[in-house]
C-alpha cells in the first residue's frame, strides 16, 4: 500500500460547459496548470492537455478549439490517497492520474511522472517496486551501460537465454546480442524492434531500445527480449516441409514427367526439375514469365491446355502436339481465389510420345495376324471341301451337277434341309467349284449373333467414327467377303428391321456402313441356308416375301439322309477311315451293320451319321463292328413305329421276309429283355416270338461253330 | 493392364454421356454422342474393352479433337473371334 501526500496534489481547474459558447475565447497563456477540466453539472466530464503540441504556445483559443482537444475523463484512473501494487500498473499507462478524497470526489491530480516520483520516494517501497515491475513484466531485461557491458538483467530475461547471472553480469553484450545492432543503437540513437535471434538454445525476439540523458547523449541501452518458443518449431516446420517438397517432387516426377505452374495471365511462373525434352523449343528457364498462349500461338505445339483452362474454368485433359512431333498428355488443374477467379493453373503432363508408337504398332500387328489367321482358315476349309464331299444317291449327284452350274453364275442361292443334311457343305462346294474360290468365304451365322451386333457386323462401321488408330472403321461381314461368297447360315433368325437392309443390298449391291450416309459397292455371292420352313414364315409374317424371292432365286433342298440311303455307307465309310486314320486303327463295318446304318430313320442326318460313327470306334473292343453292336448306339425302337424299312435291291419275297422277321425279333429281344414284352412290341403271341427266337439263337451258334474250322 | 486414353475426334459438344465410371465397356460400344459444329450428331467409339477409371467431361462440355474424354483400364485379353 502506499500513500500520497495530499499537498502534493494538483489543483483541478475546470470550464463548466454550460457557461461557454461555442465562439467565446479562452486565453489559456494565462493558465499555469497544464492540464485543465470541462465540467458539466459539477461533474468532471474530459480534460484538455494545454502543453499538447496542438496548444502549447497559443495564447487564445475558441472554447470550440478546447472542446475538439478534449479527451473523455472516463479514460482517466481516478485512485484513493491510499493505492495498492496492481493499481499502479494501470495508472502508469495514463498522463494524469485523478486522485479522489475519502467522499470519492476528485480533490486534485497527478502527472505521471509526479505519481511515480511520488511511488519511488517512499524508500521501503521504492525498491520493491522498481524490482516488482522489472519482474513482473514477462519479458526479459538486460541492462547495459555505456561500455556496452551487461550491467542488469532480470530472471525472465536470463532464463529466455537460457543463462545464468554469474556468466551474464559485466560481460560485453556482444558476447550474447548482436553486435552490429548494439552499435547502431549507440551510434544513431534509434531503437531497433523485432530482431529475431535464432541459435541452437534459444528462439527469442529482441529489441534494442537507447537510453539517452537530457542532452540527447546515449547512456546506455535496454535490451528487451521475448520468448517465441514457438518458432524454434516453426524452424522445425519449414525443414520437414523442404524435405516433403523434395519427396514430392521426386513422386510427381513418377506419375507426370513435367509439371508447369502457370499465372491467371498464362504466365509461367514455376517449372519442375524435370521436364519433357523434345517438346518445348526452348529452355523452361527463358520461359518464366512469359506466356504460354504465346507459343500456340507461334506453333510450337496445339491445343494449348492454358487457354482451355481458362475458357472452360475445370480441369481438362487434352493431348499436345509438339512441333517435334512430340505427343503429350497434358492435364490442366486450375486453381481459384476468394473470388471465384483462376489464380493459377498446375498443368502436369506425360509423354506419350513411344506409348501412342507401340499401341498404333499392336494395332497394326492385330491387323496383320487377324489377315493371317482368315487366310489359313480358307486354306483348311478347301482342303476339307473337296476330300469330304461323299455322295452316291442319284439324288445328290442331281444335286452335285447343279452346285458346279450356280458356282459358274454367281447366282444367289438359297439351301435348305433338315439340320445336319450338309447345307453348309454345299454352301463350301459352291464357292470351291467356282471362279470365286481364290477368294473369301465368309460364315456369318444369323442366329448366333446378338440382335444388335447384327446390323454392324454385316454393314460395317462409319469411317472417322473412332479415335486412335480406329480411325478406319470396322469393316462388315459384306465388305470383307468382297469378291468372294458370303455364307448366311440360319437366315430364318434373322430379324426382321435387317431383312429389309439386306434386301435392299442384294438389290443395289452396296452397303451402307452404320453410322454413314455414303453406299459402298460390294460385289459379292450370297448363300443362304435354313432349316425353317421359310414359305410358312412368310405367312406367318416372320420373314419378308420379298427378301423369300429375292434369296429364293436358285433353291436347293438336300433331302434328309434317310431319303438317300445310298449315301449312308459311303459316308459310313468315310468317317470311318477318317477315325482310324486319326488314331491310326482298323476298324471296320460288317455287312450286316451298314445294313443296321442303312434302316435307321436319322432324324439327325450325316452330323448323326458322324457321331455314332465316333462312338462305335470309341466304344469298340472288337475291330469288326458287327450289327449287333451298332444296333445298340441306335434308339431303333422309337424308329420302328415311325419309319419303314426301305429295301433298295431285288431279293427273293421269301427271303427278305424272313430277314426281316429275324431282324425284328433280334431286336425286339435286345431292347425288351423278355419274349413277352418283345411279342407286344411286335404285336404277335408269346409263342411265336419264343420259338423263332430260339430258331435263330441256334441257328447263329452253329453258324459261329462252322466259322471256327 | 493398360491405361487408355479416350480423346475426342471432333469439335463439338458433349450431348451425351453413355457410361459412368467404373463400369465395363465393350470394344465399339458407343461411349459418348457429340454434336458437332454442323449439328449431327456423332458417336465415339473405341476398339478398345476394359473398365472406365474416370471420366473427364459432362454434358453440356465443349471439346475439340484432342481433348481427353475418359481414361480406361484396358484389358489385354484377345477378344473369342472364329
Ligand atoms: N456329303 C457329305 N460328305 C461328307 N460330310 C458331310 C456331307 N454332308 C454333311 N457332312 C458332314 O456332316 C456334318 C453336318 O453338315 P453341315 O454342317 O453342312 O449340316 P447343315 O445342314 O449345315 O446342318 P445345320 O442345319 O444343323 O446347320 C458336317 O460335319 C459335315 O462335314
Ligand atoms: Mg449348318
């Protein structure tokens, strides 16, 4: 606590505002106090500084002039005679100080100086307070005289240094500050703030304040220092972060070769450390600050990713070209303001320059070995053609002699047949036989390919629809068969939006690729085949008349095989060398098993014939394939009822009757087990069935005896 | 596994995206229809199957021949051909 003495006061001299008007003078030389008070209803309301530099040395002023100069007295500490420590805190921040009487009114005033005076006179105090404020400000202190030597300092100070008294004390100052600016300050006088001094034990904030005498001369200086723990971090910080830049750098050049920044002009400002040779004429380096725009401009390379970033304001992707022929991935990120607007553009790119070489290389290498592949394929079917085509029926010699006519004509031709009769054969017999036959033949079956790849694979795709190396299109199925024959197998599932297209190029013999409007000429024969009834189609409305009478113009039926029993064993036969060719066997067919082969009904026609074929040498033991064995692969029962035996050369009645008969119960017996269920099938008595069965059962034992000898 | 670019064959806009990202796409698919300046409209395909990893344009966008579409994660598989 201290005391102040009530003669030491200042007088308060105060204009009551009511009393003034606003034009009236004041001759305030005459005042000797220097600060004077308004009052407004006895109450102090603001001062007014008369030693200001805006009054000192007028004489008179308006009360207008004052009042402008006033400051509110709200600003002013108004203290007891009797103030504790923390108070004076405050009132040292303040040119005056109202002192109030033990009624709480305002009895005079203090300067601060005359306060602090005041404060510093009470001896036991005076120490304690200058030590309290040195200690209780949290900055450091150093004290130094004018031999620049430490001769003060306070705790806060040693301990932001990271020292002690002892090697602080009468050291030169150099010794820990900096010694250039210690000088200066003794040399012009003038305070120097906010030197950051950063070593390995300390991060601190200095400044050097003179401490000058009356005559201007420097005595000495204060060194004020602040602790910014926060910056040996922040040091920390700007370290990681240059190496995380370096680690990025060295990533990003992984994922882009170049990475270009670029101003919201198209400026460039800033360049990676790697960039794509052979693409820019110049050295990056030359380029910074200039801009980018520039250099489409001049032809350098196009389109200019900067300029599409600016227009588009987004990301985009684009592919440069060099002049150099050079080709870049370039893709432009732009970055924005506060506002909204593009600040700056990273534009990172990839050269793909060699990629773009080796894909249009494998393109080109697909090309040639799908070429390569088509013509070995036509090699392997002429091959087969002409060695497979097995026949003896007059029916099929008829059918023979009018294929070698169509393959001179180029007529169109339409096969059809039960399923497996060998229309596609023919089809393959037709374009061997004929002028076509050093040229393609295409299958194109209708049924097996998806509804809406139909159209394309048959037409063809536009020109210039593609990017890359497709730029060529895709060619159909009537492009690629050009010149040659076209097979259109199943045309019975073909539908009905692509009958109309196809009549209409069978009428104009051209094509119009999906996707164009420009008809291409196309020279080509046209097969057709089916398996449907086309005619009852064609009632039915499922299929076209006219494309029917435009296909039909040479029709060819191949009879089912059960209708030309004469080819059945040579095609027997065929497939049966075939087989023990492959797996090198002798296999052969007794007599009486083509006879077995030749009363079959086959539904499934010569693919049937080829398929039992195969599992009579798959499951054979004995080389002889008898009819016994046959008969077993064949469902014979279901056909018996179905089909009639066909006898195809002159035999005594007796005889062939009772072949028959033999045959029957054989088969009968093989198939029902019991001579009851077998004299039901066969529709006579249990007796009869039983006695011709041992008849013939006997009659084969003797038979197989006499061959033994 | 490679990855392909699907850039624009023409100057137009963007009628319409067919695909989004991360589905499969089918060599010749139509994968974008652009109207160009003349006002057709034009599909882009590529010969390429794989899955879209993004893409890089709406509706509504302008593009110029060049101009990146969508990149695609090809897949290098010979496509069944008899
Ligand atoms: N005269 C023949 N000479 C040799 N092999 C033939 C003969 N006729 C048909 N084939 C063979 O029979 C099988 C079926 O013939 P093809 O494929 O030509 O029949 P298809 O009438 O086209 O049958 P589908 O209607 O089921 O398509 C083929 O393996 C074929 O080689
Ligand atoms: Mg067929």
């Amino acid at each position: 606590m201290f005391t102040i003495d009530e003669n030491k006061l200042n007088p308060l001299v105060s204009i009551a505002v009511e009393d003034q008007e606003e034009d009236n003078f004041i001759d305030i030389s005459a005042i000797k106090e220097p600060f004077i008070f308004m009052s407004e209803k006895g109450k102090l309301i603001s001062y007014v500084h008369l030693k200001s530099n805006r009054l000192a040395h007028k004489g008179k002023v308006t009360f207008q002039t004052l009042l402008s100069q006033s400051i509110p007295i709200e600003q002013v500490y108004h203290v007891n005679k009797i103030i504790s420590l923390p108070v004076i805190f405050q009132v040292i921040g303040e040119p005056l100080t109202i002192i109030n009487d033990e009624t709480g009114s305002p009895s005079g005033y203090l300067k601060r100086e005359e306060l602090l005076a005041e404060l510093f006179k009470q001896e036991e105090h005076g120490v304690n307070l200058f030590k309290t404020l040195l200690t209780s400000i949290p900055m450091g202190m150093f004290v130094v005289d004018r031999e620049k030597k430490i001769i003060n300092c306070n705790d806060a100070g040693l301990k932001m240094i990271k020292s002690t008294a002892e090697k602080v004390m009468n050291k030169p100052a150099e010794s820990i500050f900096d010694r250039e600016l210690i000088e200066s300050v003794f040399a012009t006088g003038k305070t120097i703030l906010n030197q950051v001094q950063l070593t390995d034990e300390m991060g601190v904030l200095l400044d050097y304040c003179p401490i000058s005498a009356q005559d201007q001369k420097i005595e000495g200086m204060l060194i004020v220092v602040q602790d910014i723990p926060t910056i040996e971090d922040m040091a920390m910080e700007i370290e990681d972060i240059k190496n995380l830049n370096t680690d990025l750098n060295a990533i990003l050049s992984t994922i882009y070769d170049e990475l270009l920044v670029v101003n919201s002009k198209g400026e460039l400002i800033r360049y990676s450390e790697n960039v794509i040779s052979g693409f820019w004429d110049t050295d990056l380096k030359d380029m910074i600050g200039k801009s980018l725009l520039e250099l489409e401009k001049k032809g350098m390379f196009s389109p200019s990713v900067t300029r599409l970033v600016m227009e588009k304001k987004k990301k985009v992707s684009v592919v440069q070209e060099a002049r150099s022929g050079r080709k870049v991935l370039a893709v432009g990120n732009p970055v924005f303001n506060d506002k909204g607007e593009i600040d700056r553009i990273i534009i990172a790119s990839r050269d793909i320059t060699e990629t773009s070489r080796l894909k249009d290389e494998l393109k080109e290498m697909k090309k040639i070995s799908e070429k390569y592949k088509k013509e070995l394929d036509t090699f392997k079917n002429q091959d087969r053609t002409l060695k497979k085509l097995m026949y003896r029926s007059p029916k099929m010699e008829k059918i023979i002699l009018q294929v070698k006519k169509i393959a001179e004509f180029s007529s169109t031709v339409l096969i059809t047949g039960e399923s497996g009769v060998g229309k596609e054969v023919i089809a393959q017999a037709i374009h061997q036989l004929g002028r076509r036959s050093d040229k393609p033949f295409l299958k194109l079956n209708c049924g097996a390919i998806p509804e809406n790849l139909l159209e394309s694979e048959l037409f063809g795709y536009k020109k210039g629809a593609f990017t890359g190396a497709d730029k060529e299109g895709k060619d159909g199925y009537f492009k690629m068969a050009d010149q040659g024959v076209l097979f259109l197998d199943e045309i019975g599932e073909m539908p009905l939006h692509l009958q109309v297209k196809l009549l209409r190029v069978l009428q104009e013999q051209e094509v119009i690729p999906v996707g164009s409007t420009i008809a291409e000429k196309v020279d080509v024969q046209i097969i057709a085949a089916t398996n449907k009834k086309l005619e009852q189609m064609v009632e039915q409305g499922t299929f076209r008349e006219d494309l029917f009478y435009r296909l039909n113009v040479i029709p060819l039926h191949i009879p089912p095989l059960r209708e030309r029993i004469e080819d059945i064993s040579v095609l027997a036969f065929h497939f049966l060398q075939q087989l023990n060719e492959k797996y090198d066997k002798s296999f052969y067919l007794t007599p009486d098993a083509i006879n077995v082969l030749e009363f079959y009904s086959w539904p499934g026609n010569v693919r049937e014939l080829q398929n039992i074929i195969e599992r009579l040498v798959v499951s054979a033991d004995d080389q002889a394939i008898d009819a016994e064995f046959v008969s077993q692969f064949l469902s014979l029962g279901y056909d018996f009822k179905k089909a009639r035996p066909i006898i195809t050369r002159v035999v005594p009645l007796q005889e062939a009757l009772e072949d028959v008969e033999e045959q029957l119960i054989v088969l009968a017996m093989k198939q029902y087990k019991t001579t009851t269920k077998a004299a039901k099938a066969l529709g006579v008595s249990q007796s009869s069935v039983s006695r011709k069965y041992q008849k013939i059962v006997s009659s084969r034992k003797t038979e197989n005896e006499a061959s033994l000898y | 596994m490679f990855e392909e670019l699907i850039t624009s064959p023409y100057n137009g806009v963007v009628q319409q995206v067919l695909v989004q990202e991360s589905i499969r796409i089918y060599e010749w698919e139509p994968l974008f229809l652009i109207r160009d300046e003349h006002g057709e409209l034009l599909p882009v395909k590529v010969g390429v199957s794989g899955e879209i990893q993004s893409l890089e344009v709406q509706e509504g966008d302008k593009v110029i021949p060049g101009m990146v579409l969508a990149y695609v994660k090809e897949e290098l598989v010979v496509s069944a051909c008899d």
